[in-house]
C-alpha cells in the first residue's frame, strides 16, 4: 500500500498534535514535518517534499493562503488542504483560488478526515453538489475557445456527465463496470482533448455546458 507524506503547518501545537494524531490512526498517512508558520511551511516544503500540507489558514506573519500561493507557484504538485474552525464559504473560494486541493474544518470527525484526505491523495477531491455549483459560480469563465464535447467518444461524453454528477472515480468505475485504471486514463484523454488542466476546471466546463442539469 502506498503512503502519503505529510506535513503539518499549525501556529497552534494542541492543534498540530491533534492533526497527528488523527492522521496517524491511519496507516496511509506519514507525518514527515511540523511547522508553525507560512514562512517555515515554504522551508519544509522545499526540504522534505511531503505529498501532501494541512496548512491552517490563520497564522501569525505569513498566513496559510499567502503561504499556500507562493508554494503552489514554487511545488505546483504538492497538494495543499487548507485546515480551519471557519466554515465560511469565502475562505474555502480564497483557499482554491491560491491553489488549494481542498479544506477542511478542525471539528470533523476523524474518520471523515480520513475518507477526505484519502480522496484528494488520489485526486478525487470529495465535494457535495451544492458547495460544488458555490465553488463553480465563483471562477471565472472558462475562455470560448476550449474545444466542444463533439470531439469527444460516448464513453467519454458518459464519463463527463458523471464527473458534472459529482461521482468520484471509484464510483464511475463501479457504475460502468470498468477499472478506476480506464477511468482515469478516460479523464486524461477527456482534458487532452477539451484543453483543460485539471478536473475542477472539467467541472466548470461541465457547469457552462449545462451537463449538471442533465
């Protein structure tokens, strides 16, 4: 089984010690780093690599969305979910528009902690279908130019409308009775071919194209 490499970024120690605890209950997960700060999350970053950052969102000097920012420009593959008592829906647009991978209230259960950052170590970033059409509304449009779902095969146009349905790939595989494997090597093609980078910019696609609504 593969393991994931995590870093924790809290001002907070109880916190931090929380976070660990949690994630160490879970054997996918291997805290590699603490730090207290956004300044010190961009150091350990660059020494250690992890996979993935819990990064809190408020902290003293450098803040976790200013922080997250500076290290998606430096590590753009290292996943950041950003880790906060606030479920205020204009932190969650901040923390994917600095380039977040998702976020996360510290009062979860710790079993849907680990359902959740399962999902995004493996680029299924689980989201209700409500806070789903929330998050699409706010991005900006995606440009005319992107190419039209024609080009697309109707394994692939049926792969679009389950990704706008909000199913994750494990879902699509059992629904189709195909691999998680061909799903995703499906979803690689889908992006090759409409010119888009990565799934919530396929979701805004499938938002514009009404498919949501099918």
């Amino acid at each position: 089984m593969s393991t994931f490499r995590v870093m924790i970024i809290d001002d907070n120690e109880m916190a931090r010690e929380g976070i660990r605890m949690i994630l160490e209950s879970d054997p996918i997960f291997e805290v590699v780093a603490e730090g207290s700060s956004g300044e010190e999350a961009i150091i350990l970053s660059e020494w250690w690599m992890p996979d993935l950052i819990l990064m809190d969102i408020q902290m003293p000097g450098m803040g976790g969305l200013a922080a997250t920012k500076c290290l998606k420009e430096k590590l753009p593959n290292v996943k950041v979910v950003m880790v906060t008592v606030s479920d205020d829906i204009v932190h969650l647009f901040d923390a994917l528009k600095k380039g977040a991978q998702g976020y996360l209230l510290k009062n979860m259960k710790p079993e849907a902690w680990h359902e959740y950052l399962r999902a995004i170590a493996v680029d299924e970033t689980p989201m209700t279908r409500e806070l789903a059409f929330r998050i699409l509304k706010e991005f900006a449009p995606i440009g005319s130019d992107v190419a039209q779902p024609s080009k697309l095969t109707g394994r692939e146009r049926e792969i679009l409308g389950l990704v706008a349905k909000g199913l994750s790939n494990k879902d699509i595989s059992s629904k189709l009775d195909i691999s998680e494997h061909t799903v995703k090597n499906h979803l690689k093609n889908i992006l090759q071919k409409l010119d888009l980078e990565n799934r919530v910019q396929l979701a805004r696609y499938a938002f514009e194209q009404s498919w949501m609504s099918r």
